[in-house]
C-alpha cells in the first residue's frame, strides 16, 4: 500500500495541484492584464474629457459642455454619491463661469482618478493581502466597528469626497 501510494498516487496528486495552481495563475494573470488595461483607457478617456470641458468653459461653448455632461454621464457610476457630483459640477460649468465652479470639477475628477488608480493597484498584488483584509474587514464587522477604514497594502482604498478634500483644504489654511 505503501507504495502504492508513493509510487501512483503521490504523482498524481503532485500534478493536480501543480494544474490546479498553474491554471489559477494563468486566469489571474489573463484578469490583470485585460481588466488593468481597459481601466488605463478609462482614465485617459476621463483625462481628455476633462481637458475638453476645460476648453468648453475656457471659450464659453455651453454647447460643447453638455454634450460632455452627456458622455461623463455614460463614463461614471450612476449609484456613486460623488459621481453625481462630477455631473452636479458640471452642471455648475454650464450656469456659472466662476473659477470655483471649474476648480471643484477638476478637484473631483482628480479624487476619482486617484481612486481608480489605487484601486487597480491593489487588485493586481497577490492573493494573501485580499485575503487579510477579508479577515480584517469581519473582524470590524463582528466588533460593530462602524468606521473601519482599513485602506492601505491589505484593503482596497476607500474614495475620498470632495466635502472630505475641502475640510482638509480648510484646515490646512
């Protein structure tokens, strides 16, 4: 039985995991690339648009920041809160020609590219730290820890509001 076992099974065990995790690294890898790169194309999209409504608001083309109103409508999270607000912003550009208005539209698209680009970050480090932030996360849950912000190298980062940026920009004055 014995060596039944060494002689038989053991190779045959061996080569399942070593299928199994080779398999999983090819998926994961395939994800990576696919999903990292059509996300790079999103933020240069998101860059030109925003480029483009500078020069809409710069040469007062209400015309032209509509339609880009249109097309960010398509590009952002119609259920995220300060996605809505990039559209709230722009809506702004199109009734206001204060610099305030242009400035929080840039600070908002900024905060949203920052986020997106910790987020494919962190989706492309190694299994263990999503892993560890699972565990972290049920931790706070089980603790009725309300506020867990476990950002950082074992957690995806948590977006940042713009109400957020402006009292830090109000404290730093």
């Amino acid at each position: 039985m014995d060596s039944l076992f060494k002689d038989i099974l053991l190779p045959i065990i061996v080569a399942l995991i070593t299928s199994f995790v080779t398999i999983r690294i090819n998926d994961r890898q395939i994800q990576i690339d696919n999903i990292t790169k059509e996300r790079a194309k999103w933020r240069d999209k998101i860059r030109a648009m925003l480029v483009e409504t500078h020069k809409a608001w710069e040469t007062a083309d209400i015309q032209k920041i509509k339609e880009l109103k249109s097309t960010f409508a398509v590009y952002l999270n119609p259920f995220d809160t300060e996605d809505e607000g990039i559209l709230t912003a722009l809506e702004k550009l199109i009734n206001d020609r204060e610099d305030p208005a242009i400035l929080e539209f840039y600070i908002r698209i900024s905060l949203l590219l920052k986020h997106d680009w910790e987020r494919a970050k962190f989706e492309s480090k190694p299994w263990a730290p999503r892993i560890i932030c699972g565990i972290l996360t049920m931790k706070c849950q089980m603790h009725n820890i309300q506020k867990c912000r476990l950002n950082g190298w074992f957690c995806p980062p948590q977006r940042e509001t713009y109400s957020n940026f402006k009292n830090w920009i109000q404290t730093k004055n």
